[in-house]
C-alpha cells in the first residue's frame, strides 16, 4: 500500500530557490558575506520562501584561515575560525530577508569530534544545526583518519 499523506490543514505552495553558488576567489569574509547575500537578494526578488545553498558553502572560507598546512588542519582551523562569522551572517540575513535560509554546511566540532553540519536559520529564533548522518565515499575514507573526520553524526 502505498503511503498516504494527511490532508494539510492550511497549504499553499511553497516557493524554493536552490543555489547555483559559484566560488569564487575571495580576500576577506565581507566578500564572502557580499556574495552570499546577492545570492539571498535575488531568492527575495523571487518572493522564495526557503533559499538553499550548496553543500560545503564553508569551503570558499579555506582562503582565509591563518596558517598552512594540510587539508585536515585546514579544515580544522576553518571549524575554529569562521564558524561564529558564519552564524551571524546567515542569522542576519534570514532576518532582515525575512526568509528561511538552508546554508549548505560548514565543518563544526562536537566536543573533539569533526562533523559537517548544515545549517537551517530562520527569521528572528535560533537556528537549528543537523550533523551530516550519511557520509560520501569521500568522507567516509577521510574519516577513518581520526585526526580529520568529517566523523558521521550518530
């Protein structure tokens, strides 16, 4: 038998605007910040009730944590660095743009362990953070390396 959804009580459609993020060379967050919220202003042009952004959006920020060192370190070091940045301008955005906005993921600690996280941030509450449950193939063999992770959400 097939599943059978409840009739909704109030329904109208929802309007969805899923980024085609292009990255982009970036020196500072502002540019980063300036990038992402063109890309918020045209879901609001198209009145989008949800704006969606790719997986590991956080990347494009590699550029700008300090030091060198190994992608695993890098990453690391992003999850330290920008990850405060990050939350407040997406925070900002979906409030002044009065939209919900899905902003890809970006890597965050839980107490020693890496995971890659997405986020869900809407207007005027908190925003709810989700563990990526299912690694990729990739991920899955980087996180056997226990010093990088991504590790998967249990």
């Amino acid at each position: 038998m097939r599943f059978s959804a409840p009739t909704p009580v109030m329904s109208r459609p929802v309007r969805v605007c899923a980024v085609q993020y292009a990255l982009r060379a970036i020196s500072s967050f502002e540019d980063f910040a300036r990038f992402a919220e063109s890309y918020v202003d045209v879901g609001d042009d198209y009145d989008a009730d949800l704006i969606v952004f790719p997986e590991l959006l956080g990347a494009q920020l590699l550029g700008l944590v300090s030091g060198e060192g190994e992608p695993a370190d890098l990453m690391r070091r992003l999850a330290i660095e920008q990850v405060e940045a990050f939350d407040a301008l997406f925070c900002r955005l979906a409030t002044e743009y009065e939209r919900i906005i899905v902003a890809g993921t970006m890597p965050r600690f839980d107490g020693i362990r890496l995971l890659n996280v997405s986020s869900v941030y809407f207007p005027d509450f908190e925003p709810l953070h989700q563990a990526k449950l299912h690694l990729t193939p990739c991920c899955a063999s980087a996180s056997t390396d226990q010093s990088f992770g991504p590790q998967p959400a249990t």
